[in-house]
C-alpha cells in the first residue's frame, strides 16, 4: 500500500494544569513550546475551511500545513489557549457543547462570543456531549440539529463545524450531520478508510503534554503520522 501524507488536524482538549481528571490536558508553557515550534519552522495553520474546500475540489495541501481544534469548551481555551493563538496569529475551531457552556470549568456565552471574534471557528460537540453510536435515531437527529440551532441563535452566525464526541459516529450521524447543514465533521483515529478524505469523518491527532519534546511533534505534524497509530472502528 502506498501512503499519501495527509494535513495534520491537531485536537487538544485543556490547556491549563494538570487536574488529575480523564481530560487531555497541555500544560501553557507546553502549548506554548509548541507553538513557538511551528512558528520558528514556518508552518502554516490554517482553518477547517481552507482543508474543506481543497479535499471537495481534490485538491493538494502543501508540507508544512496543519489545523488545530479544540474540543469540549473549557474555560481555559478562552483564558490560556485563545490569547496565545492570537500572539501566533494562528485560526483554530473550538467546539463546544451548548448545555455545558456556563457550567464550572467551562467557558461562558460571552467568552465563546469573545474568541469567536478573534479569529477562532465556533462548531458543534452536540448539545449534551453524547456518544452518538450508543444514542437513539431520534436523539442523534436532536443532538447535532438542536446544538447547530442553539449555537446558531445564541452566536448570530453559522455553524458549519461538527466533533464527534470520543469520536464516535455511525452513518446515520454522518447523514444526519450533512442534511443539517454542516460542511464537515470531525472525529478522533476511528474509521476504516486509510484517506482521510471523507469530509464527515476528517481524523484528528490528539495532542498531549508528552508532544512537548520536538520528535514526538514532528512526527504529529509529519503528515504520514497515521503509519504510527491503530484505527478504531467508528461504532
């Protein structure tokens, strides 16, 4: 089998100190360090929409490209992680849970509203942050179509984003998510197709504290980095 390099879309969860709960977290001074990494090895971040309309026209992405998201909406994207993209004038997307915006530890409406002003994307993690294979038709169909409206109204703008949560998916989610007028959505390493050229199902690399040491970021961003990890089935 022949290997193409794919565009690294790089997903953090925190970033902040470690609080000894499940959640990926990136120390600042880490984050910060690999920032300062890409920056000085002239990558270019770009946003979900560049990648988007390159992979619909089968179109190249050139080395040295890369995406960053962020999941779940915590209150540390906005305080920690926004001001220092800013700095690096790099975009990113940060999806977001709407019955979680307001909850401790998670940013509020008007921080969302904030970064959503500087550059940063605002998409979908459903409403309830719910695994989607284990959910009901009729709960797959509110969750992805009920958060796209809540964000929609509280934001006055669209939503074209989606996150899978735990990266789970199902094809009904997949068909779901594109008849409610997302333009893409986003999972984790789960799927069965080597190309990650299906637009509702672009794999993501998680980044860790551990991805402060430069090999372990250069080969995240090398762009073949799936040759190094195990699939999981998306259900």
């Amino acid at each position: 089998m022949i290997w193409e390099r794919t565009v690294p879309i790089l997903v953090y969860h925190r970033i902040g100190e470690p609080a000894g709960d499940h959640v990926p977290t990136v120390t600042p001074e880490s984050f910060e360090r690999q920032l300062v990494w890409m920056a000085k090895r002239h990558y270019r971040v770009i946003g979900l929409a560049e990648v988007v309309e390159k992979l619909r026209r089968g179109a190249p992405i050139p080395p040295r490209h890369l995406v960053m998201t962020f999941d779940d909406g915590y209150e540390e994207t906005a305080t920690i992680a926004a001001p220092l993209l800013r700095r690096f004038e790099f975009p990113a997307t940060v999806f977001v849970t709407p019955n979680e915006i307001g909850l401790p530890g998670f940013m509020t409406w008007e921080q969302v509203r904030a970064i959503g002003h500087e550059g940063i994307a605002i998409g979908s993690h459903t409403l309830h942050h719910t695994y989607l294979p284990l959910a009901s038709e009729e709960a797959v169909e509110l969750e992805l179509v009920e958060s796209k409206r809540v964000l929609e109204q509280e934001l006055g703008q669209t939503v074209d984003w989606l996150s899978y949560p735990v990266g789970g998916y199902t094809p009904q989610a997949q068909a779901v998510a594109e008849a409610a007028g997302y333009r893409a959505a986003c999972t984790t390493n789960r799927g069965v197709r080597r190309r990650n050229d299906d637009l509702f199902a672009l794999r993501r690399i998680k980044m860790t504290e551990r991805d402060q040491y430069p090999l372990s970021l250069w080969v995240k961003l090398s762009g073949y980095y799936d040759l190094f990890r195990r699939f999981e089935h998306p259900y």
